[in-house]
C-alpha cells in the first residue's frame, strides 16, 4: 500500500494492490499521521475480506444494471425487417424501475446480492408510499424484484461475474398479491372524457403545437378504447402496420375497422400481433391519415409523443383523475392504462352477451384475465342484474 497526493484533490489517497488489482480510496483529509491511520484501516479491512474470500472488484448493481439496459436496448432497435424483441414502452418501463432500484441498491457489489439482502430490501420497499401517501402495493415490490434478478441472471449467464443467482423473497402468506383490477370509466365517465377531450382539441387561438398535441391525443383515447389497447402497444404501431379492412357481425351487417399489427405483451420473437380496431377508433385513424404530413414515413410511429402528462392534465380537468375503489375505501388515479380496462369494461356491460372468449381474442389477453382482471363488475350491481323476477303480491299465499 502506498499514499500519494494529486494535483486534482486537496486530500491524500491511498492505493493497495490487492487480488491482481490496484484499488484506490481517498482518505478524506490532508494530514499526513490521519491519512496514514485511515489507509491503515483500510487495508487491514481489504485483507480480511480477501481471506474471507471475498472478490474485491467486483461490480456493483448498477454497473451490471446499465449493461443490462443496453442490451435491452438492443432488443427494443428494429433489426432490417422491422421486427423488435421488446417495444419502446417496455424498454422504458426498464430504464424508469432501474431509476427508482438505484439509490436502495445501486452501490451494492452484485456478489454481495444474497437471499437475506434481497428480503430486507423488500421490508424496505413495504416500508414506503406512493404519490398518494398508501403502502407501495406488494404487485409493484414483486416487479422490482423481477427487475432485480432479470439483472443477476444476465450478471450470471452473460458477465458471469457471479456463479449462482439467490432465491427470490416468497409473495405468499401476509405478503401474497391481491389482485385488483386497474381503474376504469365507466360509460358516462368516459363519455365525459371523450367529449372534453373533443372540445379542448377544437378550441380557437391555439398554437399550432398545442392544438396538434391535443387532437393526437383525443386519437390516441378513440383508438385506445376501440381496439383495447396496452399503452406500449399502441407505441408501437407504424403507418405502415395499419391496413383498413371490415367485421361482420352477428346480424351480418359489415363494420368498418382498421387492423394493426402490434408489438405486443405476448409477440414471440419480435412477430407482432393482430389489433382490431373499432366503433370510433377507426374514425380517428382516417381522421388521422387524412391530416397526416407529407414528411411522414411508413416507418415512422403513428403516436410519437406518450401523452402520459396530456392525459393527466385532460383527467384532471375531467374529474376523474381520482378514483374512490369502493372494494378497499383506498383513493387511486387513472391514467393511459385506464383505457384498456374501460374498452373491455364496456364491451362486457354494452355487448350483445359477448363471450369472454371473444373478448380475450379480441383484447389479445386471455379469458382468465378477463375474468379475473378486467371484470370488475361491482356485487351490488351484479344483484340488481340477477333479480330479474317480478314480486309476489303481499296477499299472495301460493
């Protein structure tokens, strides 16, 4: 071990080459006796661990993080057919949960990640509130933790700079998933939506920018609900993945709808899927193509702004930012994601007693889902549409 002093610090640094490696530490002062006591200490730390057989360099989290990421990023980068493995949304689902992981476990060295770690980081993580002062839900911890080992697993199989990836913490007992379906409109709410949604689009004296941003996004909503659309897959289409085309209905009378091929949650192999959209969803996409700029490509994305803050904003002025659950008494938001649950909330409630069948393929889900998930059909009204019978005159003894 040695001390040396450099022209970009005021303070003295110690250097040790340990296990093939040159470490080096400040020791945060300029006196000499106190850096030689700290360096001491520190070295006398450094040949403890080594003998204990600990790997002094090896990464940290957020080192095998970032390397995590660009080859995700690699996976969200059309190749020369157009296809993806992960959509742009999903890459940043990534970036942002990587983001919120850092300060609680971004200096952690990735071989000191064990088993007893990870369940203190999650009594850490329940300790915690979201934007409206409730306990972090255990369904979002669970995702922080898949984040977690999507990252040990890639530092095992592709930086093997670890050997053996650690078990998991267990989402049962007190800490099991409840599963709750995400806030909806109901059909007067999303009327309500759709209508401000429409006004504010066509107020006068609007700047340009503003006014396209706000007719985009009164697409976006149209098109969202009429073909059930996940966020990141409505992201992901491209003028040149939509085609028009027409549906038969039960009654044999032809719909006009628009079919796009999406990049979505369960697309194997960057092959995307079928989207069928409908009722006011294929208006906004002519609405659309027939306003489209001369400039734009086939290849260029049909929405390429979120509209997650316009949707806040338009919510907000709606009303119907805020949602009371009635099932937990708790106050939650809605947001982009609400769209999809309405679509289906509303083919159940508005449809001529459509399958769940029909509705899974359509909303390219599965009929469990449906029924676990995006039902959300409160008991209540459940019982008003069971008691169908006439009542019994009070004289009637039969």
């Amino acid at each position: 071990m040695r001390l040396e002093k450099r022209a970009t610090s005021r303070f003295i640094h110690a250097r040790a080459f340990i296990q093939g490696k040159l470490l080096r530490k400040t020791t945060g002062t300029a006196n000499l006796r106190e850096a030689k006591r700290v360096a001491t200490e520190w070295w006398q730390d450094l040949s403890v661990r080594a003998r204990r057989g600990e790997i002094l360099h090896a990464p940290t989290f957020t080192d095998c993080a970032t390397k995590y990421l660009a080859r995700r990023k690699d996976d969200a980068t059309p190749n020369a057919a157009g296809q993806q493995l992960l959509s742009t949304g999903q890459y940043r689902n990534l970036r942002q949960k990587e983001a919120l992981l850092r300060p609680l476990i971004g200096s952690q060295p990735i071989t000191e990640i064990d088993e007893e770690f990870l369940r203190r980081l999650h009594t850490t993580r329940e300790g915690a509130t979201n934007k409206l002062g409730a306990p972090i839900a255990q369904s979002t911890i669970k995702k922080d933790i898949i984040f977690i080992h999507s990252v040990l697993v890639f530092a095992r199989d592709t930086l093997r700079v670890i050997s053996v990836v650690p078990k998991m913490p267990s989402f049962t007992g007190d800490k099991a998933i409840v599963k709750s379906g995400r806030p909806y409109l109901t059909e007067q709410e999303y009327k309500k939506l759709h209508h401000l949604a429409r006004k504010q689009a066509g107020e006068p004296n609007l700047n340009p920018r503003t006014q396209r941003q706000r007719r985009s996004l009164y697409y976006f909503i149209l098109i969202a609900v009429g073909g059930a659309f996940r966020v990141d897959e409505l992201e992901s289409v491209r003028w040149m993945d939509c085609h028009d085309t027409q549906v038969v209905n039960p009654h044999g009378e032809t719909e006009e709808a628009v079919l796009m091929y999406v990049l979505g949650k369960h697309s194997k192999g960057g092959k995307r899927e079928k989207a069928y959209v409908m009722f006011g969803g294929a208006w906004a996409y002519h609405q659309m193509k027939a306003e489209r700029f001369a400039t734009e490509k086939e290849t260029d994305l049909l929405f390429p702004e979120s509209h997650r803050e316009g949707m806040k904003r338009l919510l907000k002025d709606a009303g119907l930012y805020q949602y009371h659950d009635p099932e937990t008494g708790a106050m939650r938001t809605r947001d982009r994601k609400s769209l999809r649950p309405t679509a289906i909330t509303l083919r159940l409630d508005k449809g001529d007693n459509v399958s769940y069948r029909a509705i899974a393929k359509w909303a390219r889900t599965s009929p469990i889902m449906i029924e676990e998930f995006y039902d959300q059909l409160h008991p209540a009204k459940a019982a008003g549409e069971v008691a169908t019978f006439r009542k019994r005159p009070a004289h009637d003894d039969e």
